[in-house]
C-alpha cells in the first residue's frame, strides 16, 4: 500500500517538474535572466532617503541663437551630507565640489515649445513670449524665496536677446528682478582655429 503511494508521489513530482519545465521553455528567457528575475521577486526594494539638500543659489540660463531662444531656470544644490559622506576625499576633491555644485533643471522653456515652428522661432515675439512665459511660471510655482540670489546667463546675440531684456526690464520681469545679483555673458568668441561649419539656412 505505502510502495503504491510513494509511486504516486513521484509521478506527480515528475509530472509537476515537466510542467513547470515546459513553462520555463515556452517563455523567452534565458536561463541567467530567469535566475537573476527569482532573485528580484525575493528581495525587498530599497528604501528611497530624502537627500538634506539646500538651494545655495538660482541661474537663468538665457541663449539666443540665430534660428531659436532657449530659456532655463536652475537650481544650485549642495548636500550638507556631502563631507560625511566623503571622508576620505583630499582638500583640492572637496573645493572642486564646491566650485562645481550640482545644478538641477527646474523650469525649460523654448520658442518650440510654445507653438512656434520653423522660421517663426527666430522672431522677436517668440523670444518675448518664451521669456515671459518662464518669469510667469517662477512667480507661479513660488520657486523664489525672499532672500534667494539669481544669476543670469546669457548666450549669443540673437533677436531674442533684446526681447529678454526688455521682458525683463517691463513688468512681466518685476517679481524675479529684485532677485538677480549678478548677469554674465557666456557667449562664445572664435580665435582662428578651423573653419567654421556652413550656415544653416532656412
């Protein structure tokens, strides 16, 4: 009687195995994409910590090119963990950190994105609906605290420029005004080198 079951048993073993083979067969993967899939399902997820970060500063990054006017507001971060964290890291590694912070994009704006398409991108009133459209939306979302520094950035010497400073200079620019502390010229200027790639015309 037990010699019968024991035999039962193993059947169904053998039956459940083939089974289960056939599965694993019927499916696409590979056998290390199925070990390393078995291994996910029983390992817990890592916790997600909240970085101590503060905002030391904000950047406008304002660039004016012949076909298009790109807008972006950056914040600078520093992770007050940052030299426990690193211990080990030599005095040069430490002020690099510094002088290089973190910057994370908060608000991107083009003329693209506003409806502007092709030739209409390069225009005046793209730049001015782009520039106003980014002081609106920092005003909107509240980004800027009361003694919180801006650094402007510009780039190049597009028709858009002169539509960013005079937004900037009008009452759409009125709330980040107060902000700015310091604007700088990042614009690029060519010493000889090789020749320069042919005009993109429209």
């Amino acid at each position: 009687m037990f010699s019968g079951l024991n035999t039962l048993r193993k059947q169904a073993i053998s039956l459940n195995t083939s089974s289960l083979a056939s599965r694993w067969f019927s499916t696409s993967l590979s056998p290390a994409a199925a070990v390393r899939s078995s291994i996910a399902s029983r390992t817990k997820p890592f916790e997600v910590t909240k970085k101590n970060e503060r905002v030391v500063m904000w950047k406008l990054y304002a660039s004016f090119h012949r076909h298009n006017t790109l807008c972006s507001f950056v914040a600078v971060v520093e992770d007050m963990d940052f030299l426990k964290k690193n211990p080990d890291l030599s005095y040069n590694e430490k002020v690099l950190y510094y002088m290089r912070l973190p910057h994370h994009i908060k608000l991107h704006y083009s003329a693209g994105m506003l409806g502007f398409r092709k030739s209409n991108r390069a225009e005046y009133e793209a730049a001015y609906q782009v520039s106003t459209r980014l002081f609106k939306a920092i005003e909107e979302k509240n980004l800027l605290g009361p003694n919180d520094k801006v650094e402007v950035v510009l780039k190049d010497f597009g028709k858009g420029r002169e539509a960013f400073s005079s937004a900037l200079q009008g009452k759409e620019g009125a709330f980040i005004r107060p902000h700015i502390a310091r604007v700088t010229d990042n614009t690029k200027l060519k010493f000889g080198g090789a020749r320069s790639k042919k005009l993109r015309r429209l």
